[in-house]
C-alpha cells in the first residue's frame, strides 16, 4: 500500500495548490502571452514578435542546468515564495521599462528577467507538489493544477486585456500597459506572501558536503541518470511532439484575432479579445481542466492518452474554423473560443501525468520532472520560434491548416510507447523514499 505523504497537522491541498499554480501561471503568460497582445498594440510585427517570446521563453528550457543547485535550500517552500516576490519584482521593471526611449529592447532584457525567475520557481513549485502528495492525489489534483495555472492565462487575455484595452483608449497604449504590468507585479506579491502561510514546508535533504565540485557531481550524475532511463528519446519524442499545434495556435491565434479582416484577421480589438477570453472561454477552460484530471484518474493514464492528445488538438480545429468562415458576430467567436478552451485544459493534464508518472519517477524524480518540462517547453519555443514565419509564408488559413497535421505524429506514438514508469525507475524511487521523506 502507498503511504501517503500528508499529515493531519498539514492544510488541505485546495489550501495552497490553487495559489502554487497561479503563481507559477501569472509570470509565464505574462511572456508567453501578454508581451505578445503589448508588442502587437505598439505596431511589432508577428514574425519578430514569435522570435523574441520564443527566445526570452529559452529560460524553460535551461532551468534543469541549475535545479540541482535549489535542492541547498533547506525546504522547496522558501525557493517557491522567494521567487514568486522576486517574480513580481521583474513584472514591476517591465511597466518601468515601457517608459524608456529604447523600449523594446529594454522590455526584451526585463521579460528575460521574468522568465529566468519564474522559471526557476517552476523547478521548486513542482518539486513541492510531487514530495507533498501521493501519486493517486498527484492525478486528482492534477486538473487543479492546469485550471490555476491557465488562470494565469485568463487572468491575463481576459481581464487584463480588458483593462488594457479600455485604458488604450483613455490614456494611450504605454500607459494601459504599465498599469497591466503593475497589476501582475502586485499580484505577484501578494501570492508570494499568502503562500508563505499556505504552502507545506517540503524540507529538502542537505548533506554536509556541500561545495560547487559536490554540486557538479550530482548535476553530471542527474543528467547522466536522466538519460539512461529505458526509452528516453522516444518520451523526448512524445513530449516535444505533444505541443507541435498548440504551441502555434497559441502564438498566432491570438494575434489572428487581432488581425485586420483584409488581412485574413478577425479585426477585433484589445477590448473584444479580452472579452471572449475572460468570459465563455474561461468558464469552458476550468471545466475542461478539472475534467480532465478526474478523467484520468478515472480511467488511467493509458486509457485516456488518445482522448487528451485529440482534445488538446481542439484549437487548432477551432481556429482553422474561424479563419474558413471569418464571423462577425462577437457570440460565435465568443463560443468557438470557449470550445477551445475547454479542449485545450482538457488535455494539457495527459502531458502534465505523462512527465510525472512515466518520465520522472526514479532516484532525482524532483530533478528529472525539471528536466521534463525543459524538454517540454524546448518543443513550445522550437514551433513557437518557427510560427510567425509559417504564417506569413502560408497565410493565416492554410496555417491553421498545417497546425492540425501537425497534431498527427503525437497521437499515433501515444498509442505504441509505453504509459508507466519502468520497474527500475519504480525500484529507484522506493530506494529514494526513505531518504526524501519530510
């Protein structure tokens, strides 16, 4: 039988995994999303934008390198608060880098800023999730996890778009996008201190031999373990391939529904987006989410991979939909999008169970879920570099064209690689339990 994890003197997961989650969200889509809908209304266009989000987001992919090095501090719950104020310090630089006569450079290098602490917080945010909970939690809470962490998203293209919008109106476009990241920066702040009460303190194991030739003894010995698991490649595979139409959809669908109508666009404006994001669409996407966790606890990982990758694929449906038929009224677009977000948070949870259940278990199961997701958001920066020139090429119809082939490859391998970790990773991490436990 499993042992479970929690105490009875520990606070309810709902307690702090709801407010773990947002935090990590916020700062990434202040990058992956916001930074796109400002450089857009200041008149950059696609391809550059998708080239420097796609660059600044890099820090997703590195954070493996200097995980090992979080595991000094003496419990993953001060990493993950520290970071999250030091997040909303970096969100805070951003409004005061709008202001400067070389902007956009000066925005680029402090979303760098964002990125590299957010994505640091990551490491330790998910650490503490995996220590403080049993596997069978892991996938029950998992849609939690996604809804809260995508809320970040809504949050962000619903009622900061919103705001955006009015006050580009009322005070100009600089102006409404200090005050959209003065926003995220306090509430960046406010979550790092309420975490600081909430969250469970996941004591890390510190051993006394603690140097840099120590350290890079076991960041050698992680990597090395990392890629000696029993099918590796064919998981790198699998995950770099799951988000190959997601990460462009998500990149160019919101700038195609800014777009002019002459230019193949839906023509609406910062005000609309955020109005049918904020709306349908995240009602649709938390439902999605919590769906999708409790869906696959239900019927297990395996079970429920082909379902998860087609309803994760439901944008790209939605979008090419869009760009054949070319709606002007505001409720179907408003509806269509709400189908996409349904898909798209019922979904992510196959992606999320897949890194934590059959990738990262073992020895460094902390580290190795790092270096998962590294490799997870290696694939989102790689299609999400290379969307903005698709788009041009293609147009934005054949390029919701190509994004659903893109989803093909993913759904045929999820039906021949295997779905649980394997035996020596099982023995691995029952050899581990003794020595990480709180």
């Amino acid at each position: 039988m499993e042992l479970t994890k929690t105490t009875k003197k520990e606070r309810s997961p709902l307690a702090w995994v709801p407010s773990l989650y947002l935090a990590q969200g916020l700062p990434f889509f202040a990058v992956a999303m916001v930074a796109g809908q400002m450089f857009k209304s200041m008149g950059v266009a696609n391809d550059d934008i998708a080239h420097w989000t796609a660059a600044i987001m890099s820090a997703w992919i590195f954070k493996p390198l200097w995980s090992p090095f979080l595991e000094l501090a003496s419990s993953k719950k001060i990493v993950v608060v520290s970071f999250q104020l030091i997040g909303g310090a970096c969100l805070g630089l951003v409004a005061l880098a709008l202001h400067m006569p070389f902007w956009f450079a000066a925005c680029v290098v402090m979303l760098t800023l964002v990125a590299i602490s957010s994505a640091t917080h990551d490491v330790a945010c998910d650490g503490l999730y995996i220590s403080s909970l049993t596997q069978k939690e892991q996938a029950a809470y998992a849609g939690w996890t996604g809804t809260f962490f995508n809320a970040g998203r809504f949050i962000s293209s619903g009622g900061l778009l919103l705001l955006a919008g009015y006050f580009e109106k009322t005070m100009g476009v600089v102006s409404a996008w200090t005050i959209v990241f003065c926003i995220l920066a306090a509430a960046m702040a406010a979550l790092g201190l309420y975490n600081s009460w909430a969250l469970p303190l996941a004591k890390n194991p510190v051993g006394a031999d603690v140097t840099a030739a120590s350290i890079a003894r076991t960041l050698k010995e992680v990597i090395i373990d990392f890629f000696k698991k029993p099918g590796i490649w064919v998981s790198v595979l699998f995950i770099i391939l799951f988000r190959a139409g997601e990460a462009q959809v998500q990149t160019i669908g919101p700038l195609f529904l800014r777009e002019a109508r002459n230019l193949g666009g839906l023509g609406l404006t910062t005000i609309e987006v955020g109005a049918v994001y904020g709306t349908a669409g995240t009602v649709a996407f938390v439902i999605g989410s919590i769906a999708g966790g409790y869906f696959t606890s239900w019927l297990g990982l395996k079970r429920a991979i082909l379902v998860l990758i087609l309803a994760v694929n439901l944008p790209n449906l939605v979008f090419y939909f869009l760009s054949t038929t070319l709606p002007t009224d505001l409720t179907l677009i408003g509806a269509a999008l709400a189908v996409e977000m349904f898909g798209y948070g019922f979904g992510f949870v196959g992606l999320i169970l897949y890194m934590m259940q059959v990738v990262a278990p073992g020895k460094y199961q902390t580290a190795h879920y790092a270096f998962a997701t590294g490799i997870m958001q290696l694939g989102f920066s790689l299609f999400k570099w290379v969307s903005g020139d698709i788009q041009i090429a293609l147009g934005y119809h054949n390029f919701f064209l190509w994004v659903l082939a893109a989803a093909v490859p993913v759904a045929i391998l999820s039906q021949i690689i295997p779905m649980s970790a394997s035996e020596r990773q099982q023995a691995d991490l029952a050899a581990a339990r003794p020595s990480t436990a709180s």
